[in-house]
C-alpha cells in the first residue's frame, strides 16, 4: 500500500481531531439559528446540481488575489484598484460563507469536521482582509498588503480543505447517481 502524501495526512488529522469536533460544535452554536434560515433560501438551492457555495468562492477568492497581485507587481498607481477588490471580496464572502454554512448543517462526521476547520480559516482570512480594507482606507498601505498576503496564504489552506470537501468528498453535490445517468 502506497504511503499518503503530506496533503491526504494532513486532511485526515483534521477530520479525525478531538479539537475539530469541539470547534464544529462550538460553530453549531453560535451560528445555529442563522444557518437554520440560510437552509431556507436561495443561497441553498439543488437547481444547479450542486452546491452555490463552490462558484461564489470563486467571486472571493478572485477579489482577494487581485489585490495581492495588484499590490506586489502594480506600484502605487494601483493602490486604489487593491483596495476596491479588497472590498468587493469582503461584500462577496458575506453569500459565500452563508451558502458554506448552510452547506456545512448538512455535514457529519469527518466531513463536519474538516468544514469546521475550513469554515474557521476562512472567517480569519476575512478578518485579515477586512484589517487590509482599514489599513488602506487610513493610507496604511504596507500594512495593508501584508494583512492581504497573509490572508492570501490563510485562504490557500482553508480553500484546500474546501475543495477536499467539494473535490474528494462529493459534499457539493445536489443530485443523486441515478439522476446522473
């Protein structure tokens, strides 16, 4: 039997963490009723085949590696453009952790966990964007682009649990097997 690789160990110590079961129940709580009315909108559909969540990850992510390409390769001249994608990645995580919430109520076990872990980096990812957002509206904005960067790396792990989740999993889809064929 082949050894697994660092990623595949790595997710499997998340999924089968005490502390990641304490953290998913801790999340449980605190965004209880708030994913229980997510479960109930638009941002929870089965009308694509699968998870909304993916596709508006993309919308975030996308935002928030512009501003970091903008701020290492753009020069001052680009400070603005950074900081209004900076912006439009925080309005858009808004949905996209939303629709990852109600996604993740669905979860059990290892998956819960794993979503758990997922949903907490990307909420630190947040906060470090939403601090880059403030710096530069202050005119910090070395500061801001170091909150950015390091966002960006928080997001490049959160992102590969997701996509563990979404990718290996199937925890996006909607439809079943035999609707498929």
């Amino acid at each position: 039997m082949a050894s697994r690789s660092l990623p595949q160990r790595a997710v499997r110590a998340v999924g089968e963490s005490p502390l990641s079961e304490r953290l998913a129940r801790a999340q449980e709580l605190a965004y209880g009723p708030l994913i229980e009315r997510v479960r109930r909108s638009p941002l929870h559909t089965d009308v694509l085949g699968h998870s909304l969540h993916p596709s508006l990850t993309d919308v975030t992510a996308g935002c928030w590696l512009g501003t970091s390409l903008l701020d290492l390769t753009g020069g001052s001249e680009s400070r603005r453009g950074a900081t209004l994608l900076a912006g439009f990645g925080l309005l858009a995580s808004v949905p996209t952790a939303l629709a990852g919430a109600a996604d993740w109520a669905e979860l059990s076990g290892t998956e819960r966990r794993i979503g758990a872990v997922h949903g907490l980096g990307m909420d630190a990812a947040t906060f470090l964007f939403a601090g880059s957002l403030v710096a530069r509206l202050r005119g910090e904005h070395r500061l801001g682009t170091k909150l950015a960067v390091a966002g960006n790396l928080v997001v490049a792990g959160a992102g590969f649990l997701g996509g563990h989740l979404a990718l290996h999993r199937g925890t996006a889809r909607r439809t079943s097997m035999a609707e498929d064929n």
